[in-house]
C-alpha cells in the first residue's frame, strides 16, 4: 500500500514537468538567443538583462558551490523545501554552505546525515561568529542580524572557494542550477557580483509619502539570488567597501529597511561596474508590491520564484495560485525519491550509505523475512524539532514524556498536552504530504499551539513495516531532561503524575546514580468517553466498578502482570518486583539508559525488549504507588492486524526474538541464561 498523500505530491511533480513542457513548446526555445522578459531599466539600460546567446551548462561532473543562511526551526524547514526544488533539476554534484545558528545546525545536520543524498556535501559556519561582523547594523527588516551576513560570505566561505550562487531560503527552483551556475561566464573581467533587477518601485522612493529609501542603481537590485566571485571580491577588498559605505549612509539613514539588499545597492550605486544583471526569471519576485508580472508575461519559461514578501505564499498577486502549487510540489514531494545516483559522476558515498549497501547487498531474496530484514537497515530521513521549540530551563529531576506515533494518532495529541504540563518528545512517522498536513493540524488547534515544550520530531516513511522502536529512539535521543517517562500516545498520564514524578525522583535520590526503572501502572477503558479519575481512590472507584481494567488482562496478563495490581492498590511507598518473562510496564528512567532494539519493527516484542535489556543491566524495577495511566481505546494498527492474521509474520517475530537471545548471550554470557529459560515458555500474542 502507498504511503498516505505520496499519490498527491507524486501528482504535482507530474504536473509541475508538464507545465514546464508546456512552456517550452507554447513559447518555443530559442537556440541562438534567450529571451529573458526583463523589466524596463530606467537608468540607460545599467540595469537590464537583455536577450543574451546561450552559454554552454558547465561540465556534467563540475561541482557546483551554493550557500544560504539559516536560522531557527521555519527557516529549516523552507531550507529544505529549496534543496528539494534544486535535487528535483540538478544534474551536478552540489556543495552546499550552510551558516546556521545552533537551532538551524542541529536540525540540518541531522536531516541530511539521514537523508544520505548522493553527490551533496554539506559545510556549516557558525553564524554566532560571524554576528560581530554586523552586528553594529540597525536593520528593521524581519530577518534580523541573520538578513544581514551574506555581506560577509566572502570572508566566511574557504579562501580556495573562487564562485558560490548565494540563495535565500524562501525560493523555489523551477529548473537546473547548473544554468544558473552557467552565467557566470557572463562576468566580465571587472564583474564580481550578479543580481536580478529588483521587481518593484522600492528604491525609486516613490510608494508613500516621505519613503527613503537607500541609494540604488535605478530600480536597484533584489539579493535572494547571487553569483558571487569570491576571489575578485577578496581582491577588490569587499569587506573595507561595503562597511565604508554602510558607515556613511547610516550618517543621515536611521538603519536598512531590507537587510544586506540595501547595502548591496549602495555599493553598486557607487560602483556599477560591479554588477552583472541577470535575466529576470533567475529571480521572480513576488513581493507586495511586485512588478514581476513583466517579467513572467513574456519569458519563455521560469527558473526562480522568490518569496520575498513576509506573507510568503499567502502574498496577494493575482497568479499566486500558479506559482503556489508549483511551490506545494517540493514541499509535499517524497524526499526519498531523491536519493538518486549521477550517473556518469562517481563520487564516494558516505561511510554509513556504504556499509548500508553492504548489509543490504547479504540479504537473500529466499528470506522468508526478508521484509522486516530491510525494514530493520532502512534509514529513514529525520527532521528534528520540526516545529518552533522552547528547550525547558534546566532542572535536576525533570522528565520528559516520550512518545511516537503516525499520522491516524494525531487526535490523541489534545488530551496528551492537557494531561501532561512537562516536556515532551515526540517522534511522528509521516509522508512529507502528511507532514504538511501535521502543521497545519498544529496551527489550527490553540492547544497545541500554545505548547512551546512540546518538540516533534518528524521521521519520513519509508517501508512496508512500522519502524517504532526507531521512533522511540528518535524521540528519546531528542530529550532534553536528565529523565524520560517511556509512555505511548494512547495512554492519557493522571493529571498531577508530572509533579509527582518529579518528587519520586528526588525522594529515590536517583541523581545519585542508583540505576532504577520507576513502573508507572498502565489501565485501559473500552469507552471512548469517561470521566477521567483525578486520584488513585477514584480510579480505584472505576476499577471496582468495571469501568476500568488493568491493562491487557485478557489479552495479555503477562505483559503487566508482575506489576502486582493487588499490591499496588493498597501501597503506600514505591515496592520493588522482579523481571518476569514478556514484562512491558511503561517506566521513568535516566535519558542515558539504554536504547530499543531497532530489530523489532511492526507489532510484537518491541517494548519487552528493552526491560529485558534494562533488566541485564542491573536497573531496579520500582512501582510507583500513586502514579497511572489509562489506555484509551482505538481502532488496530496495520501491523496488529498483520500480526494477527499471517502465520509468517508470528514466525519472522519468533526469529528475531531467537537472535536478540542470542546477542544477550554474546552479550551478559552466562547472565543471559535466565531470559533464554523464561522466554522459552509458551507465549500470547504481546506488544
């Protein structure tokens, strides 16, 4: 079955080449001369980008340098809908540097270590170095300092780096970059930087009463697309130029009003014969008060849409739903379709794609597993903290509920925040259409937005089999808090079980290192509407009552058995039990603890698992006397029904679960008998 939406985002790919198709033939390609639909210059033609003979694309295997700056988690995500768009066209190898803040770095690297693309590099530069630089500024414009360091790139970029097409985030490819890259050969030799024409009266001062714009050539030049020579610019002494010039115009201007832009054009204004206009479609602006129209009305075809306007895709222009489909195409398209080779362009993978294609390459086709076998070695793309997140101040007994889940879960997320007040981490299994749809879902609920500590983190789908133990440990290597209370997203917390837990912690003195695992009790409705009980007494109430039942005692006593549930209603202090075969409480431990066992994908044994391996580590089991959850009810998973229904899915479990004994044995050694004894009796389907 495909992926929910990949039929949709599939679709608009399929549109946006037709559409490209179109172009070509409706408006003809010109093999001596391209026709580029600039705007007018006003200034004896300084400015404008007319019909230029076509240069040859550089050679198939040149590597091509890009940079952009990045800060915080939306501007992550636009980062990544650009490099989608430019993946879709290329055919070179990309190099692509990145200056980020801590935010941006940490989510990015993340991304494309996983994303594994073939022949991209990435680089990142620390934008907190960089700040000094221009910190000394006023700039009003939304950007902030961050809208201000392409100034800088080049100093920042590698001295050997000699060109690099500098982008904002918010645009969105619509054709190869290597053509871009091509324009380069334009530059004469006095020419070191490239700019479009800026589409729109900005700089001729003449929008509202008493605008002031900073001094530009004509209509000025738009910065969301750059070419840069590097090495001219260092030799022409570039930083000197643009820092005397901003110092001199912020004698009589209060501060820039578009970030670098401005500065940009108060050297060219200065010095012209700095610039090479580019053709217009490298950088159609839709801006409020845009003009672009000329442009996109007579060109054969676009290569650039620029979002430059702080409503982005919610900008008014009267063709703006052409030019946002085009846009939806990369961000609801299946990133893992772009993993694809160069062909004719060898270029060495990285070490874990190369011990990747080793372990796939010894899988046999005879495996009557062979599904959960590849589904085991898939590495699926991460986004971290795909939404903004407030990392919680740091306290010494914190916990952080950690939890995973799909896209038919997302109705639990309400109730969990309204239930828990701490931190959260939760890692969502997504297509990227579906992702997009989560943010939407977020935006429209005041719950969910107003919850700050709340982080998710989004792991593309990929494969027939629910990855949750990789979820798991997406989410739990993403916990900020010295603990993790390990739940799942069906199991609503008791409201006051976040402090209590917090107070259970210090109380066991576990930051002194004792190795424990605190249980919390888990309990089940079958109804989908009960009043949820605010104390153990009146869960105790429902309980005798048979509105509640321990969780899974007809299905599954094993599993939560050992808890003692006698014991437990009269407690009043944290008791000890002992491992028992097919145990699964949900458990508060130390974030370093250890990890699932990815082996395990789909339904059976996941949870299990793991307090097997905290149990051969020697962590306490110690249930809590006031602590609980209640399950709430839902319809089967796929891989429940799987389970229940195919004699080989049960026998490929039962295979995994034979080699995880054997690794605890290679493991514990003699330690490691008593689990092989225990789990060698017979079983009931588990969890």
């Amino acid at each position: 079955m495909l992926p929910r939406g990949r039929p949709r985002a599939l679709g608009a790919a399929a549109l946006l080449l037709v559409l490209i198709l179109m172009g070509f033939f409706l408006f003809g390609g010109d093999l001596e001369c391209e026709r580029h639909g600039d705007l007018p210059a006003d200034h004896g033609g300084r400015n404008r980008s007319d019909c230029v003979p076509l240069r040859p694309l550089p050679p198939k295997c040149e590597l091509l340098h890009v940079a952009m700056v990045c800060a915080g988690h939306n501007t992550s995500r636009d980062v990544v809908t650009l490099v989608k768009s430019m993946l879709f066209f290329r055919k070179n190898p990309l190099h692509l540097h990145l200056v980020t803040d801590a935010v941006a770095r940490n989510i990015l690297e993340t991304l494309f270590h996983t994303w594994m693309v073939p022949a991209v590099r990435v680089s990142f530069y620390d934008a907190e170095e960089l700040k000094p630089q221009v910190s000394w500024i006023p700039n009003k414009h939304y950007s902030g300092l961050y809208g201000l360091m392409k100034l800088v790139l080049p100093g920042a970029l590698p001295p050997a780096l000699t060109r690099v097409i500098v982008l904002d985030t918010d645009v969105t490819f619509a054709s190869d970059i290597a053509e871009l890259w091509a324009l380069f050969a334009y530059f004469s030799d006095e020419q070191v930087i490239g700019l479009v024409e800026n589409q729109s009266d900005w700089y001729l001062g003449n929008l509202w009463r008493n605008h002031r714009p900073w001094p530009a050539l004509g209509r000025g030049f738009n910065t969301g697309v750059i070419l840069l020579r590097l090495d001219r610019l260092r030799q022409a002494g570039w930083e000197q130029m643009w820092k005397l010039t901003a110092t001199e115009e912020l004698l009589t201007l209060p501060a820039t009003s578009l970030a670098d832009q401005d500065i940009f054009n108060a050297v060219i204004k200065r010095h012209p014969g700095l610039v090479l206009p580019l053709p217009c479609i490298w950088n159609v602006q839709l801006s409020d008060h845009t003009l672009a129209e000329r442009c996109y009305s007579e060109a054969a075809d676009l290569k650039v849409i620029h979002w430059n306007s702080p409503k982005k895709l919610y900008v008014k222009n009267k063709h703006v739903e052409f030019f946002r489909n085009l846009h939806l195409t990369f961000l609801e398209y299946n990133g893992n379709l772009l993993r694809r080779e160069l062909f004719g362009c060898p270029s060495p993978p990285p070490p874990e794609a190369e011990q990747l294609q080793r372990a796939l390459a010894h899988l046999s086709e005879e495996d009557t597993c062979l599904e959960f076998r590849q589904q085991q070695l898939t590495v699926h793309r991460v986004h971290i903290t795909f939404l903004p997140h407030e990392p919680p101040p740091p306290r010494p007994h914190d916990v952080t509920l950690v939890a995973q889940l799909s896209m038919d879960r997302l109705q639990m997320l309400e109730a969990l925040c309204r239930h828990w007040p701490g931190p959260m981490s939760l890692a969502l299994y997504l297509t990227d259409a579906e992702a997009q749809q989560f943010l939407h879902f977020v935006a429209a609920s005041a719950v969910l937005s107003a919850r700050q500590d709340v982080a998710y983190h989004v792991v593309y789908r990929e494969g027939s089999l629910y990855p949750i133990n990789q979820l798991r440990n997406v989410a739990m290597a993403q916990a900020l808090t010295p603990y993790v209370f390990l739940s799942d997203i069906d199991l609503l917390p008791s409201y006051s079980l976040y402090d209590y837990l917090r107070a259970s912690i210090e109380q066991l003195q576990l930051d002194s290192g004792r190795k424990a695992a605190l249980v919390v009790p888990a309990f089940e409705t079958l109804h989908y509407h009960f009043s949820f009980p605010n104390s153990k007494a009146e869960l105790l109430a429902l309980l005798d009552a048979g509105s509640l039942y321990t969780f899974r005692s007809h299905e599954w006593p094993r599993g939560y058995a050992p808890t003692d549930y006698a014991r437990w209603r009269e407690a009043q202090a944290p008791y000890h039990v002992q491992w028992a075969a097919d145990y699964e409480p949900h458990v508060v431990v130390p974030r370093d603890c250890p990890r699932y066992d990815p082996r395990f994908v789909g339904f059976g044994w996941n949870r299990v698992a793991h307090i097997v391996e905290l149990d051969a580590q020697e962590y306490e089991l110690l249930v809590l006397p006031e602590a609980f959850t209640i399950h709430l009810p839902h319809t089967p998973s796929p891989d429940i029904s799987r389970f229940r229904s195919s004699p080989t899915y049960r026998d490929c479990l039962q295979t995994l679960k034979d080699e995880f004994h054997q690794d605890l044995s290679r493991h514990y050694g003699a330690a490691a008998l008593k689990y092989l004894t225990a789990l060698q009796q017979p079983e009931a389907p588990q969890g």
